[in-house]
C-alpha cells in the first residue's frame, strides 16, 4: 500500500516491496516471486562480485558488455507491444507468481546514487525528537510558582498605573510603586530565558555526542574494490561484506557467506543465533526437505549483531525504510535519567517541600501582622492600600518560593555532565551512556585488553622460522638479539640449544631461500586465508590494509617481499571457510586446488594450539642450489618428530620479546565432501595432520604513555587487570613492561580460571593481574567474580563489556557490536584515556557537590534572612531576591560546574557508598550559613550606628537613610555569594581554595560578570531594585564583610571531623539524601530507587508544573 502510487525507474523494484521482504516470517515466497537474488541484482543493476560502480555512469567495457542486452530489451519493448494488442500484458515485478526475469539495461546500469537515493532513499537514521529555543521557553512559561508570581505582579502593576494615571487621588494617600512589579516581571522573564537557554545548550550537546557516536564505517565492494565507506553513503544495490563483530547498518540478501550467524533478538524475541544461507541454499534445502532447519534464513536485518562468519550480501532497504529504521521512528524515547539525577531529584524534592513551607509560613505571619494593623487601624489604610498591602504579602510570599525551590537543582547534573562530555571529546573519550561517568568516578577495577589499548595495534612482522631451522629478523644488523639460531640464552633464561641446522637471514633476503613453489605456498597461505584487505584512501591517495591488524601485518610482510597480493593471485576457488573466532583462536580456509588435483586447506592461529596438530614441516636450506631446488614443483617437507621442542621453544623465545605469534600451516586433502544445511565443518575436524609453514613473530610496541597512566591509576586506587588472548609468556613480558604485574601479583590462563568454582575464582581474582589466553566467556567469569566481591569493574575491548559496570570500546579497532554494547569510546584505543575517564567522572560528582554546597548555604541563609526582613517592611525586597536567584541558579551553577578536571583528584581512593554530602560539606554550610545570617541581619538592624547615621525627622531623609543601610545589607550579601562560590570550589581539607583557578576560565568570566552587573544595580538601576548609590566607606564594608567566607572556610577545614560525623550520624544527616545505586538497573527493569523518586516527586512536580512533566532531562 505505501508504495502503490510510486514508480520506481530506472528500477524494477519499490521500496517497501524489497523494505518487507526482512519483516517477520521472513517472505521466501515474495522472494522468489521476485525471481530471487539473480533477478535482485538484475532489477538493482548491480553485480555480485563487482557491485556498484563509483562513477554515475558505467565504464565503456562494462557498456559494450551489456550492448546486446540493450538491443534485447528494445525487442523485448516491440514485443510487448504485440502482446498488449493480443491482451497480454507484461507483469510488473511482485505481481504474478511466473513473471519474468527482468533483463540488465543500460538505463539500471547507468543510473547514479542520487538517483538511488532518490527512489530507495538515504542510510540516514531520524534524529531524536529535539525542542526548539522557543518550546523551551513555553515549558518554562509552565512553571507554576513562576506563573502565579507573574500573575500577582500583572495584578499589582494594574492597580499601580490605575491609581497614577486612572484616576485622581488625594495628596496624602500614597501611590503604589508600579516599576517594582515591571521589574519583577523583567526578571521573571530573565529567568525565563536564561533557564531555557541552558536547556536548549544541553541538548544541543548531547544532540551532536549522539552525532559522532552514530558515525562508522562500512566495508562494500565498488567496482570489484573492497573499500570502506561512511555508513550514510550505503545504497540500495551495494554489495556489503560481514564479518564477527559488526552491527548490520541496512537489510539485504546474503549472496554467499561461510558460517553466518547473527543476532537478531530485535525481530526473532529471542537471544538464539540465527543461522544465514544464500537464497540458493535455503531453497535448495526446502526443496529437498520441504522446509528449512530452525532459526535459518537468507535475510540480514539491520541492528543485528554478526556473532560469527563472513560473507557478502545485497542491500535492499535503508534509513527509515529499513527494519531498524522502521523500529527506531517507532520507539523513539527521550534518555533515561541517571542515578545522580535522580538523587538530585530527590533532594529537589525535600528542598521543594522547606521552600513551601517558608512561603506559607511568611504568608501566614505578615497576613496575620496585616489583620492586627486592620484591628488597630494603625497605620490608617484606605481600600486600596489595604488590597496593594495584600498584593505585596503575596508577592513576597510567591517570591520565596520562586527563589528558594530550586530551579536549577536537578539541572545542575546535566550542566555538569554536558561539561565532562564535551571536555572528553577532546581527551578521545565518547560517552554513550551518561551515567558511566559517575560510575568510573567510583571504578575500584579496570579490566583491559593488551592489543590496542596497551599496544599501539600497528602490528609489523620483525621476526619468524621458516620451517623449523630458517630464522629471519628484521634489520637483523640492529637486533641480533631476536633470534635463536646460534643459541644465545635471553633475558628471561630460557635456554635455547642451537640446532645444527638453524641459521638466520634478514627479512629482507627470505626469497633468496624459498624455492619458488615455497614461496608461492607461503604467499598463499597469507593472503588466501585472510578477510584484510587493502583500501585506498580516496582523499590522501595512500594505501592501507583494513580488517584484523594482525593479518594486515601479514599482508603488508608479503607486500614488502614483493610477493602477490590476492587481487593478483589467480582466481582461487574457495569451497569452505573458517573464520577466527577467540574461542578456536584460529582460521582455516579450504580451496579447490587447479586441474581437480585435490582440495587444500590453509591453517593459521595460535602456535601452541596448532603445533599440537602438525606432523611435517617444510625443509628450508642455507642456500639454494643451481639448477635443482628452483625447478622443483613441490615443496620438500620432513616429519616434525623429535625437533617439536625446537619449535616450542622458538616460540617461548619470541614470547619473551612481546611479541605475538603466530603459526602458518597447510594440509592436503584428496577428496571434500559438501557439509549439509544441518552441520558446520569444525576446525578440529579440518586441523588434522598438518604441515608447519612458518612461526611468525608480530612487535606490537606499547602505547607512549600506559606505564605512567598504569601508575596514575594505581594512585587513584584503581587496580589494573589486563586479559589477552596471547599465551602467557607474551602476556607476562607486556604486563612487566606496562607495570601490571607485579611480584605479588598473579598471572593465570582464562581457562583454567573459568573452569575453578566459583569460591575458588574469588580467592583467586583478588591477586589475578593477568589472564592469558583468555576467550570472552574466561574474560566474563572474570568480571562477574569481581564484581560479586563489591567491586565496580570497567572492562575494555570487545568482550564482557554488558557484565562490566562501564565498558569501553576501541573507536578504531573495535567492532561495531562493541560500540554499541558499549558506555563509553575511546576514540583513540589509547589505555591512557582511561585515568582521564576516572579523573572527569569524579569531577562530574565534585561538581554537583561544589553546587549543592553553595545553594543550600544560600538557601537556609536566605529563608532566615527573608523571613525578618519581610516583617520589618523593607522595600524593594522580592526585586532583589530575583536578582539573587539568577545569581543562586545560573551564575553560580554555571561557574562551579565547569571547574575543569586536574590530577589532584586521582588522590583519593574510590568509595561507591559516599553519600551525597560529605562531612566537610557539612561543616561549611552550617558555619557558612550561620555567618551569612548573623551579618546580614546584624547590618539591617545595627547599620545607622555601624555607618554613624540617625534619623533627623525629615521625612525624604530618613528614607534615603534608611534606603543606605538597606543597600548595604543587599550588597553585602550578594558579594558573600560571589566570595563563597570561590569557597566552594575546594571540597577536600587543603586550604588553597585559589589552586587553578586561572585554568579555570569560565569561573572567572561568570565571577567578573556578577560583579559588574551588581555595580549596574548599585549605580544605574536604583529604582527599580530600590537601592541607592554608595560611598566608598560602603563598599569597603561590602567588600569586606563579603570576602570573609574565604578565610572562614579555612578555619572551618582546621576543624576535625570525628565529632562532626558523630552528631551528623545520631540525626541521620549522613544518610540524606538516601544513597542510590551507583550503578542503573539492568535492561528496562524498573529499581527500587526509581519508587522512592516516583513518590517523592509529586510536590516538586505540582510546584514546577508541565515544566517538569515534559522536559527533555
């Protein structure tokens, strides 16, 4: 139906029609109505071993190769003419069960990716749902307090302009003061549009973070060239390659493939693999069977994980016509809160609740002043200024409220994570999760990978044995000491016992000793049994081998000998394939041999674990003699027997360098019998009777910086683990040289730590440094162990990294399933970036500590101080308190939430149960409370005698005297939050609150800002804030009595804390807020942390209104 009306030329195809092929049950029938994958490719005009052309338009050879199907498509166009005249029309592909295959035309062949674009449309995925400035801003208009203030001040601004300019009244009957209620108004509306903008910033950052996550590359065939591609440039009709690891980016129909399987929970509801066969096959087994073997088809479902095999398949649907895309426009939902915002919820919520009470309660008291002023008829009110008197109690009242719920409280988590993330961007980290940075701020164990994450990943082969006796090394001139020919004992001790017949060559000079039917079978063995494959940059022109770095270090070795590439090498037919998986930790490839002479199976993988297998090994000779070994067409081999040792020990000597090893073999096989639909072809099965080729040895030097980053996580007290794949011996020589192990430390292979129980793997994880030889599942038992003793884990690399509490992906060398899977990228694969992930996620919780901090300080200062004033008449008083929540919500969250991250925070241990205040919180907002309270109303009521001024009995005197002192109350105490937002910066018991500060720009910017706008206030805006200007006498007292936090927050660190913690642990302070996970709950599982926000949020959702319910955050 959505495609009724569209047509879709230059193609055969529409959209939808190819789009629903992919949606379950799986529509087989619909495929071969559609002539199946021949008629796919044909009506798609693409090729399936060349796929799509880069240029719009085909070249001239593939032009005049299709010349006589363009002359037969115009007969068949003459043909069909005469059939419509006879009534017979010819069918449109999809309409009839027997319609015919539609024949390749030039049109199809010629048409470009706009024009596929057009008709299929673009991989382009829809972005969340975003809110615009001005939505923004119509949330915030829906703040409840806010809008009764509003409403109050439009009343009391009507009543003023009434009496002023409405109508006449007598002399001695005062105004009301309508610029006080414009004022309010134009702050209501600062706030407005101050609080919106920071909304509208943060999502626009965590909009462009889901940008870069969401950019990856896809390996396609183009012109008969593997290339990689951005995933936004895939069109209907590429050819696109699988291979384990990857995260399908758009449906298609696997064309042929080598034990597929895939993922697919999304459209299957379960977790079983499905297994994926061409259309041929799968038809062939229905026609056989009469239907096909369980969890098996021939369609590949974008978002689905490829767990195992290579192949290569058609692309049918993209973007939002594809299943994924299809899925993503339907479940779109906003982020989910994380555990630190909903513990700031919480605490928004009892902040709410006191904020509603003060405003009752000085409702409550100036309306009951109000009512015994009426009873004493002193002073004399007329109407209207009693209802002026009522309009200014609620005000005031409302104003309370507006101030001291906190506006910005459950921003300031996001304030402070928009931060960090943006900030990591530049350290190489991408954050997928937000809530893994408050996580790794408490990381007791990180758990990594050695290859990438230590190491560099650019593998280069430096050393090897050809054979058994033919050693070869790199600039052998500059490093005699990587081999073992002459019998040399290493660094580590292990004794080498020199063979007769070993001798070394350098690199370079390897073909001087292979015949040349060696050669070939070397040459063959790396680059057919290989999935690398080597791509051009388009922009640079340079050339690399992209896929696994340890095959593309054996492709550029036989690149650099000169030998042949596989685009060079003759058609080579391959029957099976064997992928590497870290379970076989090998690959095997089988081929038919020229002539029908046999079937020959190429081996590579772990040394230790094929060695076992192989039975003869090629003979290499010093020297090649003339005339007889380069015209022999085989290849001499002898029976390994007692010279197995040699071997091992060849491979322990290259393990002790770091280097990683790896063993080539081959095996011939007369005959190979096809493995039916049911069964797969195992590698045990294959690795039988083996010839050894070569041992080859692979430097990977270690990243410039992991020791010291090693060492500054140890500082931190986060311990280090490292689990490899490699054998033991490298794995021990890459963790002394990184500082991993140590001499209490031990060092274990995965298997045997998995098959320990479960007791046992504790006893033995605690002093585990090194897993060697590990599969995913020894890596997962690992990381389960440790975390059932208490610990938060992080886990980097490919495996284990859902079962770790923060999993880090390599954004280079890592699979598209692991970025997925994964909370945070490192975008360079440098361990390095991994203590910078510690470092901001601490800063992360520093940060909303430093605010909670300063605004509860000010809070219970400002409630006291509030209270008072409003019961002694003071003027002016609800403009100033909006001044000073601007200051509370905005200047000051943003000032202490972009305090940028330094290595002074790796000096305290992690502490998952840390509640959300601390002790030394503690101290300074009682302390700093109690000095903001006593000085501000020590000035109100003591300022005449302070300033040696009096009351004369001048009317317009005594107001501008009185109007003195209460200026000075207002500045002073807007310059004490200014001085203790500096205070706050420090929350540990050093006494330097200055220590980075000129690092800390946007602290001191916001700070410079405060203070000029508060000289605006003092100087230009007298009255609409009903203050008047100073003198300097004045404004040193300001100044003076506003500095004062500073020194009193050092004599408040001076204080011990033992005492402290017990009285705040016999009132339950400690506790308060509750304490939650750190770490969310698994999948969509609803926690109990989520009851206790869910009940306590309901007044701070009354007070703050839709704005609440429908915020992005």
């Amino acid at each position: 139906d959505q495609d009724r009306n569209f047509h879709p030329a230059p193609f055969s195809y529409k959209p939808f029609q190819l789009a629903h092929l992919v949606n379950p049950p799986r529509r087989f029938e619909a495929m071969r109505r559609l002539g199946g994958t021949q008629a796919l490719l044909r009506g798609l005009g693409t090729d399936r071993e060349r796929g799509l052309s880069k240029e719009s338009l085909v070249h001239n050879s593939r032009a005049r190769a299709y010349q006589t199907a363009e002359d037969k498509e115009q007969r068949d166009r003459e043909e069909a003419k005469k059939r419509n005249r006879r009534g017979c029309p010819w069918k449109h592909p999809g309409q009839g069960a027997s319609r015919p295959t539609p024949e390749l035309s030039l049109d199809v062949l010629r048409a470009s990716f706009d024009e596929r674009r057009r008709v299929y449309g673009s991989n382009i995925l829809p972005r969340m749902s975003s809110k615009s400035f001005v939505s923004m801003m119509w949330l915030a208009l829906k703040d409840n307090a806010l809008l009764l203030l509003f409403v109050v001040a439009l009343v009391s601004l009507a009543v003023g302009l009434f009496q002023n300019f409405g109508s006449p009244r007598p002399d001695a009957q005062s105004s009301v003061d309508w610029t006080e209620s414009v004022a309010i108004m134009a702050a209501l509306t600062i706030i407005v549009v101050v609080s919106s903008l920071n909304h509208w910033r943060e999502e626009g950052q965590f909009r462009q973070l889901h940008d870069k996550k969401e950019k990856r590359g896809v390996k396609v065939i183009r012109d008969g060239v593997r290339c990689v591609i951005d995933s936004k440039e895939v069109v209907v009709g590429d050819i696109a390659l699988l291979e384990p690891g990857e995260v399908v980016p758009c449906d298609g129909v696997l064309l042929s493939g080598q034990l597929v399987r895939c993922n697919e929970p999304s459209t299957t509801g379960d977790s079983d693999a499905m297994r994926k066969l061409s259309y041929e096959e799968c038809m062939q087994s229905i026609e056989r069977d009469g239907h096909l073997p369980a969890n098996t088809d021939c369609f590949i479902v974008s978002g689905s994980n490829v767990l195992d095999g290579v192949g290569r398949y058609v692309v049918i649907a993209v973007g939002t016509k594809s299943f994924r895309g299809r899925s993503v426009t339907a479940l779109q939902r906003d982020p989910k809160t994380t555990p630190l915002q909903q513990k700031l919820d919480m605490l928004a919520e009892l902040v709410a609740k006191f904020g509603l009470n003060a405003g009752l309660a000085l409702f409550v008291a100036l309306l009951i002043r109000l009512f015994v002023e009426l009873a004493k008829n002193s002073p004399v009110r007329t109407g209207i200024e009693k209802g002026v008197t009522f309009i200014n109690i609620l005000i005031i009242s409302i104003t309370l409220v507006v101030v001291v719920v906190p506006k910005g409280l459950p921003l300031i988590a996001v304030l402070a994570v928009g931060f960090a993330t943006k900030s990591m961007i530049r350290e190489n980290l991408l954050v997928c999760d937000l809530g893994s940075c408050e996580t790794m701020a408490n990381a007791s164990i990180v758990c990594t990978d050695k290859t990438g994450t230590l190491t560099q990943n650019v593998m280069t082969v430096v050393a090897g044995s050809i054979g058994i006796h033919a050693k070869f090394v790199r600039e052998l001139n500059k490093h005699p000491g990587r081999h073992n020919a002459d019998g040399k004992v290493n660094d580590r001790s292990l004794s080498t016992r020199r063979d007769e017949n070993d001798f070394c060559i350098d690199q370079s000079q390897i073909n001087s000793v292979l015949t040349p039917a060696l050669r070939e079978l070397f040459n063959e063995t790396i680059v057919i049994n290989s999935i690398a494959f080597e791509h051009k940059n388009p922009i640079t022109g340079e050339s690399m081998f992209v896929g696994d770095t340890t095959e593309a270090a054996l492709l550029q070795f036989a690149k650099e000998l000169g030998w042949r590439g596989r685009q060079k090498t003759p058609e080579v037919d391959v029957v099976q394939m064997i992928p590497f998986s870290s379970e076989r930790k090998a690959m095997a490839v089988v081929v038919r041999l020229p002539r029908n002479t046999g079937f020959r199976v190429y081996v590579k993988g772990a040394p230790e674990i094929l060695l076992k297998n192989c039975t003869d090994h090629v003979v290499v000779r010093p020297s090649i003699l003339p005339g007889r070994w380069e015209r022999r067409k085989r290849v001499e081999t002898k029976a390994i027997g007692m010279r197995e040792e040699n071997v091992s020990e060849t491979i322990r000597f290259y393990a002790s360098q770091a280097l990683r090893t790896v063993a080539l073999c081959y095996r011939d096989l007369e005959q190979w019998s096809a493995v039916d639909m049911e069964n797969d072809v195992t590698l045990p099965g294959l690795a039988q009777d083996l010839t050894l080729i070569a041992i080859i040895g692979i430097d990977n030097p270690l990243r410039p910086g992991v020791p010291e980053a090693i060492s500054k996580c140890r500082r931190a007290g986060v311990t280090i683990k490292m689990c490899t794949g490699d054998n033991i011996e490298t794995a021990r020589t890459v963790a002394l040289q990184c500082g991993i192990l140590t001499s209490e430390g031990n060092i274990k292979e995965g298997m045997k730590f998995r098959e320990r129980s479960h007791v046992d793997r504790i006893k033995v994880a605690s002093e585990l440094q090194v897993l060697a030889r590990s599969s995913p599942a020894d890596k997962e038992a690992l990381v389960s162990t440790l975390k059932s003793t208490g610990a938060i884990v992080s886990m980097t690399g490919d495996s284990a990294l859902k079962e770790a509490n923060v999993g880090f992906s390599m954004g280079i060398s890592g699979t598209e399933a692991a970025k997925t899977t994964s909370d945070m990228i490192l975008a360079d694969d440098s361990f390095v970036s991994i203590y910078k992930a510690i470092m901001w996620g601490r800063c992360v919780i520093d940060a909303v500590r430093k605010c909670l901090q300063f605004q509860v300080t000010a809070l219970i200062a400002i409630v006291i101080i509030t209270f008072v004033l409003a019961l002694t008449n003071t003027q002016g008083l609800s403009i100033q308190l909006l001044w000073i929540s601007i200051v509370l919500d905005t200047f000051a969250g943003l000032a202490l939430v972009t305090d940028p991250a330094s290595e002074s925070l790796l000096d305290r241990q992690p502490d998952k149960t840390a509640h959300l205040f601390t002790t030394d919180m503690y101290k300074q907002i009682f302390f700093q409370s109690i000095y903001q309270i006593s000085t501000i109303l020590t000035l109100h009521f003591f300022g005449l005698r302070m300033l040696c001024l009096k009351f004369t009995g001048d009317t317009q005197a005594d107001r501008n005297t009185g109007l003195v002192v209460q200026t000075l109350v207002f500045n002073v105490f807007v310059f004490i939050q200014i001085f203790n937002s500096a205070n706050c910066r420090r929350l540990d018991r050093k006494l330097n609150v200055f220590s980075g500060i000129l690092r800390h720009r946007y602290f001191l910017a916001i700070t410079l800002i405060e203070i000029i706008l508060q000289i605006v206030i003092i100087f230009v805006a007298r009255n609409t804030f009903k203050v008047t200007r100073l003198g300097w006498r004045e404004w040193g007292i300001s100044l003076g009595f506003g500095a004062m936090p500073i020194p009193l927050g050092t004599l408040i660190r001076l204080l011990p804390n033992e005492s402290v913690e017990k009285a705040l642990k016999k009132l339950g302070l400690l506790g308060w807020p509750q304490v939650l996970p750190t770490v969310s709950a698994e999948g969509e599982a609803w926690s109990p942390s989520m009851n206790i926000v869910e009940q306590n949020l309901g007044i701070y959702m009354k007070v703050r209104g839709a704005r609440m319910k429908s915020s992005f955050f």
